[in-house]
C-alpha cells in the first residue's frame, strides 16, 4: 500500500474525511423552538427546526463582526443576530439589513449544511454539498423494526479522538477487562481472532464462542439460564466512523431464527482534534413492549460507557499527547486486527478523497 497513505498528520491538516454523512445530534436534541449549538470538527453550528419541522444547520457565526447567531432570536423560519439584527433565510442569505438603506452585501451569507433526519438521529454533510447524497447514509433500518419500546438512544461527549471510540469498539476483547459481569464472556473471546472482511469503506469482523451460563444480558431469558450457549459478535464498521455491532445468543436452535439478540449502532462526530460526540442507539428482540425496561437498560449501557470505557480513552488521549496512532508505534496484538483494518482504510478514503479535491 502506498507510504503517503500512513504518513503522520498535524493539527493544521485535513484529518476528517468529509464527504460523507455524520450525526449532528439526536432527533430529541432539536425541539421546535429552541436554537440548538453543537461544534462539528472545529465549525460552530447552529440547528433549529423550521416551522415545518425540517432541520436545519448553519455556521453559528454572523458574517458581520462574528457574533454567534445562536444567541439571537428566531423569526418565523428566519433568525436574527443578537448583535446589529442581521436577518438571515434557512439557507444561510441575509435577506435583512436594517441599517442605512437596507443594502444587502453580496458577501452577507452564512454556510449552510445538508442534513437528513433518519433512524432517531440528525445527519450532517461536512464535504461539498453537491456530493450530499441521503442514498450514502448506511442502512440502519433495524432500528426501526419491533414494538417503540424495544430502541433507545443516547449521546454522550468525550474529551478523546473519535478513533479512540472506534478501536475501543472494534477491539472487543476489551470487554471481559474493563466491563463488570453484565457482559463478561469468562475469557472466551480474547483468544479469538475474528473473521474480518472488508470493503471499499467498511471493515466486519466476527467472533462465535460458547460459554456456560451465557452473557448475562441474555442468560436470565433463555430456557435454561445456568447452561451454556451459542453466541456471536458480528460487528461492521462504515466510513467514516459508523460501527454497527449485534450480539446474539441462543440454546438448542439456530442464530437469526431462535436467538436472543441485541442490534446496537455506535456512532461518533468530531467535535475537535481530541474532543468528540459520541452517539448510540439499541433495539433488542425480547422483552419489547416493557418502556420501564427499555429505559433501564439504555440508562445501564451509557453508565457503563461513562464509568468504565471513557475514563480509560481520555487517559490514553491524554497519554498520547497526538492524534496519530502510528507515529507512536504501537505494539500490535491479535486482538488489533479490526480496528488497525479500520484505521488503515479511514487513512486510505482520507488521502483519497484530498487527492480528488486538488485535482
């Protein structure tokens, strides 16, 4: 593979591929009146609803003296800045000037966003907007199958590199060291090397084992919870930071058919070089109409995360004192492999992807 494609990055560089779709929020995180602000690799955005309920993302910046427009005021599907009253359209136009004789500047004009509301959550295009394509966003569509009841959602800041989240979910073998014994499977999956698959802009990796009694998420619910059962990992990982992951067990029957499983989409947004926003949803095919249960566990699954996984990923972001991995040499292990695939491929779709915008 070509060297240019590992070599080290420096904050003033594109680190972010961009021509694609992230989350920019949770659908519940943008009401119908309220201006929204959430940074998104380093460009301050505002997000409000229009009237009609269509999101919409604006650079949170007046061109004027700079003043953030979030702190202003919505007029109909319009906002007004809170410094000299600027009035601009939901395609970022100033369609307002109340000083002098209300000349326009042709330079009066705030970046606008595509963004698409789909699966529970708000999807923003950072690249060139012609490219914005809703086709490219990955096929969630799981999260919408079952009882309401049966999927949550939650959103979490963390103060790492979105990679770091990206290794720490595709090195799964993490979980029997740093989780407690809600996920624990005893040691059986770290000697495991998973099955990795890749294409243009993902990488897949899966891991089967049994273990006796099963995962504790799952032992509770099956026919005998102190015997032991089949289960599975299956995990893919989407450009530029989208991991799908399914845990799945099952006794005396067959995975997809008689299994108890849990579809789960991890998905992060950076916020800066070392800051990042971290998204999840989770839908579960047993115990589906139960909201006191389905919140329990969506509340369980982000304390987990925040007590137990952040603290370690913002230790090492510290520690690292950079954003790129390889330069520090890291010793590799059997358990590295899906998330260095993943690295490798992030680096390959970004260098890409520059080579076409200076052509």
């Amino acid at each position: 593979m070509n060297k240019m494609i590992f070599k080290t990055h420096t904050q003033s560089e594109d680190v972010f591929l961009k021509d694609c779709w992230y989350v920019a929020a949770l659908s519940t995180e943008v009401d119908a009146f309220n201006l929204f602000k959430r940074k998104i690799m380093n460009i301050n955005m505002v997000i409000y609803r229009t009237q009609d309920g269509t999101p919409v993302a604006l650079h949170d910046r007046c061109p004027h003296r700079f003043a953030p427009l979030s702190l202003g005021r919505r007029e109909g599907d319009q906002l007004v800045c809170p410094y000299h009253a600027l009035k601009f359209d939901c395609t970022g136009q100033c369609v307002h000037n109340p000083h002098g004789k209300g000349h326009i500047p042709t330079a009066a004009k705030i970046q606008s966003f595509s963004l698409i509301e789909r699966y529970g959550f708000i999807w923003i295009w950072m690249g060139n907007a012609e490219n914005a394509d809703e086709n490219l966003i990955p096929d969630y569509s799981e999260l919408l199958s079952g009882h309401p009841n049966s999927v949550g959602h939650t959103y979490m800041h963390v103060k790492c590199n979105f990679e770091l989240i990206t290794d720490n979910v595709m090195d799964l073998s993490h979980i029997d060291h740093v989780h407690g014994e809600i996920i624990t499977t005893r040691g059986k999956l770290s000697p495991i090397i998973p099955q990795v698959t890749e294409t243009y802009n993902s990488i897949s990796a899966r891991w089967e084992w049994e273990q006796q009694p099963a995962m504790m998420i799952f032992a509770p619910l099956l026919p005998d919870p102190q015997a032991s059962a089949q289960q599975y990992f299956n995990i893919t990982w989407t450009a530029p930071s989208h991991i799908q992951l399914t845990v799945a067990a099952v006794q005396n029957g067959e995975f997809g058919v008689d299994d108890l499983n849990q579809y789960d989409l991890h998905t992060t947004t950076p916020e800066t070089d070392t800051t990042t926003h971290y998204f999840f949803a989770t839908r579960r095919n047993h115990i589906e109409e139960d909201a006191s249960f389905n919140m329990m566990k969506i509340q369980n699954m982000h304390r987990a995360f925040e007590d137990e996984d952040v603290p370690l990923l913002e230790a090492v972001q510290t520690e690292m004192e950079t954003t790129d991995f390889f330069s520090l040499d890291p010793v590799l292990m059997s358990n590295d492999i899906a998330p260095v695939r993943v690295r490798k491929k992030l680096l390959e779709l970004i260098s890409q992807e520059t080579q076409q915008n200076q052509a």
